[in-house]
C-alpha cells in the first residue's frame, strides 16, 4: 500500500466528477491516487486540462488498458453511462477483491426493461446489476459498508430523495401527485462542447429541459417506491441555472390525513438529527446554493403551502459534491471502514 494506506484509480478523470474527485482525495489522509485514465487526453498531464489542479503531483492519465490495477484498492468510475458495464465487468473478471464507486448510471437502476427503455439500450451486466447497492449513503449505510460496487445516485435524484424518503416511511405524505421543480447549475451537463450551453447561448438564461422523460425520473420512483412500499410515479422537470454548480429542488406532497407540516419538520428533524451532511434549517429559513456550493452538504427546508394540506420542501446541494464525487468518496469511506466524513468536511467558501 502507499504511504496513504489505499490505493485508487480515477476512470475518467478529464471530466468535472474526476476532477472534483482529485481536489477531494488530495486532503484525504488514506486515500492516495495512483491511477487516472482519460482515453483522449491519454499521455497528459491533467493540469493540461484542470490549471487549478496544477500544485498536485499527479499520475499522468492512461488508456484504461494500460493501468496496472494489481496495484489497486478502489477504483472510482466516471465514464459515461453504456460504457461502465463492460469495463467493471471485465475488472471484476481480473480482480475479484477490488472496490468500485461507479458515478455514471449504469448499475442504479434495477430493473433491466426500466434501463433500456430509460438510455436506449440493453443492460449488458445484469448479473452484476444484482449485486449493486444503490448507495444513498444516509439510506444504505449497512449495504454500501459491505458492497464491491456502489451506483452513486444521481444528483438531482439525491436532492429530491433525502427530504422525501423519511416522510413516505413514515406515511406523513401521500404517494401519489409527489411534483419535483428542479435546478442545476450547467456542470451537470458534462465537460462535452455543447452549443446551447455556450456563454452567448445561456448566460442571463433559465430554462426546463426534458420535459416529462428526464433520464433521473425512473430513478427517483425507483428509490421513492421502495421506500413507500408501493409504486410511485412522480412529476419531475429539471431546469438549467446560468452558473456553474449546485442544484436547488422544490417538492410538493400531499399530507396524509390528519397530518400536519408540523409533523413532517419533527419527522425530518429525527430522521437527520445524527447525520454529519444533512441539515434540516430552522421554520423559515430556505435553503441557499452559496451555503453548500464546493461542499458535501444537503440543506432541506420544510414549508406550509397555500393549498390546504400540502407541504413544500425545499433541498439545496453541490451536484459536484453530494450530487456526484462527493457522495462517492462518502461510499467510498464506509467501504473502506473508514470515518465516513474523512476529507469531506469542508466548509462553503461565502460570500
């Protein structure tokens, strides 16, 4: 092992949720990063590509071929979905006893049909697909510490998730007419050149996208379904917000009856009281991106609406972080047996 303790591998690390992963396991007293593939940066160096990453003494990224991964503890992937079920594959194939974090959304969601239907092609690793374990850490603690492979959640889907999953558990919510409004800052979309997401196209813009076949949708009834214990189907639109990172979701549910707002904050409070990156804010206070952009944190707010017998909730999260590398080194830790927070503690940077 490295002075560190663990070695890790970082597949993909020429896009944002690699990067953020080095800035992250550079303070992590255990975890040192020994590997780091880029197919089409292969031979560079990342400080090419991430100059705020430049002080690091880094691997030079490789072809996924030619990484060594006898020398590897902890692989963290971040290639795109399709491509993940062949490659972890074939790893698992090699090195039995490696562990996996996989960041895309290959292995998240369960049922085969759902997935092809969802990204327009078959699921080539379903056997494998048996083994994941969805890893909403607050949620999975017991399966995730005992997992070779974790599907990190998605981002928009971990905002949504965390305010809801407590409330359909205890049935202080209806099941049904669950609505989702949510927004991410444009690293969601990837590193990729993308035309509409240029400076000129969408600065001092706000607009919805994947209107009613967003890719997170199934994922969302997927997890919101098993914790209810019956199917769900709910109605979410994201939206692209004309700044970097972070994602802020708004929630609306029906109360169950004889169920009151004032419930579901105690139900909140009680379910989070212990957790390190959950917070549930004081009556009145709403979640803000700039008090949790750049760290693992997820801010939930809870509100009366209006409309008799329905209640808001709103959450706010980095979808870098908590959305994405963040709650992977999260995973990655209790995998380990190490301190779940271990180089997670970061604070935001305001103003």
């Amino acid at each position: 092992m490295s002075s560190k303790g663990f070695k890790a591998a970082i597949l993909g690390a020429s896009g944002y949720t690699g990067a953020e992963l080095v800035r992250l396991l550079h303070d992590h007293s255990r975890l040192s990063i020994e590997a780091m593939t880029a197919d089409r940066y292969a031979g560079q160096e990342l400080r090419a590509l991430f100059p705020h990453l430049a002080s690091l003494a880094l691997p030079t990224m490789q072809k996924i071929e030619e990484v060594d991964f006898s020398a590897i503890d902890v692989v963290f992937c971040c290639l795109p979905h399709g491509l993940t079920q062949d490659t972890i594959s074939e790893l698992f194939q090699k090195y039995p006893a490696i562990k996996v974090v996989d960041l895309s959304a290959d292995f998240r969601l369960e049922n085969a049909d759902v997935y092809e239907a969802t990204y327009g092609g078959p699921h080539k690793a379903q056997e494998l697909q048996k083994e994941a374990v969805y890893g909403l850490t607050e949620w999975a603690r017991p399966e995730v510490s005992s997992a070779r492979l974790v599907a990190n959640p998605g981002c928009y889907t971990t905002t949504c998730q965390l305010p809801l999953i407590p409330l359909l558990k205890a049935r202080l919510i209806q099941s049904t007419d669950i609505v989702i409004d949510a927004a991410s800052g444009i690293s969601g979309a990837g590193r990729a050149v993308k035309e509409h997401l240029l400076l000129s196209e969408h600065d001092g813009n706000f607009s919805a996208y994947g209107i009613g076949n967003h890719r997170h949708g199934p994922e969302i009834d997927q997890v919101l379904s098993n914790a209810a214990g019956s199917s769900i189907i709910v109605s979410f639109t994201p939206h692209l917000l004309p700044f970097p990172r972070g994602i802020l979701a708004t929630s609306y549910a029906k109360l169950a009856d004889g169920k009151s707002v004032n419930d579901v904050r105690g139900a909140l409070d009680q379910a989070y009281a212990d957790e390190f990156f959950v917070h549930i804010l004081q009556e009145g206070k709403s979640p803000e991106l700039k008090n949790v952009r750049g760290t693992n944190f997820c801010q939930i707010g809870v509100f009366e609406d209006r409309v008799p017998g329905k209640v808001i909730l709103v959450s706010a999260l980095d979808n870098l972080m908590k959305g994405a590398s963040g709650q992977a080194l999260q995973n990655m830790n209790l995998m380990l047996g190490l301190p779940e927070t271990m180089g997670l503690d970061r604070l935001a940077l305001v103003p």
